[in-house]
C-alpha cells in the first residue's frame, strides 16, 4: 500500500506505469521474502530481484540511465543494473542487519508475550 500511495503522489513525475508496476514488484518481492522467511539471507536477496528487473525494465523511460563504470550499456540494461544493485543494497545488506538484530530473543518474546503474531 505504501509503494501504491507513494507511487500515485508522484505520478506526474513518473507516469501510470510506475503506480501499477511499482506495487506489483514489491507484493512479488515481499511474497518471495516470506515464502523464503527460514533462509532470510536468501530471501533478502531473491526479494530485491524482481524489484530491479520490473522496475528498472521501466524506470528507464522516465530518468535517464546510470553510468556503469563506463560501460556501453543499453539504456534499459543500465537501469536494470542499477536498481537490482541497489535493491540489493538495502534488502541483503541494511534490511538482513536490521532482521537480524530485531531477531533477537529480547526483542521478540515480549512481542509474542503481549500476543503478537512472530513468524520464526
């Protein structure tokens, strides 16, 4: 809902495409990462995949594309590289941190004391 919210906002920016797409790759991504929820590692990397080729396969239509160390990339394919690379950035490394911390048998027996549902 936030990806759908905060997409429409800025729809003049970026265009219909962004408010369909955008939330599809993330309820992918998301129902990827609960799925895989047992190798969280794993799953924080497979849910920053379809956010980098769905969204970068579009993105590229509206912001022009990153320079890759100076390849010769396709507009397309630069945009791809980017967004996966920086998905990747904050789902398997800042997101897998902050998972791991709050994993924590202090942070997660008074949630489930306090009768709040904890997927292990």
């Amino acid at each position: 809902m936030g990806c759908l919210i905060g997409n429409t906002y800025g729809l003049a920016r970026t265009g219909l495409l962004d408010v369909v797409f955008g939330p599809i790759a993330n309820l992918i991504a998301a129902s990827l990462i609960f799925m895989l929820r047992k190798r969280q590692f794993i799953a924080c990397v497979v849910g920053s995949l379809p956010i980098g080729f769905i969204v970068g396969g579009y993105l590229w239509l509206y912001f022009p594309p990153p320079d890759i160390f100076g390849l010769s990339l396709s507009p397309w394919l630069a945009m791809v590289i980017s967004l996966t690379m920086s998905s990747l950035i904050a789902l398997a490394i800042i997101g897998y941190t902050i998972l791991r911390s709050l994993s924590n048998p202090n942070v997660i027996t008074p949630l489930r004391n306090r009768g709040l549902k904890v997927y292990d």
